[in-house]
C-alpha cells in the first residue's frame, strides 16, 4: 500500500534499529521509486544524490531506500544495510520536522 509523503506518520515509519524486515517492509510496500520517477535509472540517479547527499528531500530519501532495498533483493546481497538505516533514520526527521516535500 503505497503512502503519501503528507500521510506518513512516525508510528508508521520504523526506526533506524527496528528490525531489518520491519526496514524492508517499509520501503517496500509503501513507496515504488520506479513509479515515482518513470524508470528504474532515473530512480538510480536520484538514489546516487541522495548518498551523495546533494538532495534531502523526503521523495528523493523514500526513492533512495526503495532502490537500494530493491537492488538487494536483486543481487541477492545486501551490502547497503548500513545506509538503508542511515536513510530510515533520515527519513524518520523530515517527517518530524513536518518536511513532506
């Protein structure tokens, strides 16, 4: 089930020592970067701002975790758990500082 940005709530999001399927879930089931963005690169170009840390928006944070979370799953490897947490947490202060955009 897909959430809006605005609709998000901290109850909903997990924290960044929740349990990694919790994480998982999270970005998984509740934003899709493909759709956001139109394609599977433009979502890997907006994921390589964010770790970059050129861009802080809420949109670009979800997209990011979403692409990650899914380039795991695709490889099979999940050696980005680490930002995927960072990225959570991240995520987590845009929205208690009411920054939906």
């Amino acid at each position: 089930m897909h959430i809006e940005n605005e609709d998000l709530i901290l109850d909903k999001i997990p924290t960044e020592d929740a349990e990694w399927w919790k994480i998982l879930k999270f970005a998984q089931h509740t934003f899709n970067g493909f759709q956001v963005h139109g394609s599977v690169g433009k979502c890997g170009e907006v994921a390589t701002k964010v770790i970059e840390k050129k861009t802080e928006s809420l949109t670009d944070l979800r997209t990011c975790l979403f692409f990650l979370v899914r380039q795991s799953r695709f490889t099979g490897e999940d050696s980005h758990e680490s930002t995927e947490r960072e990225l959570v947490r991240r995520i987590r202060e845009n929205v208690s500082r009411g920054n939906f955009a």
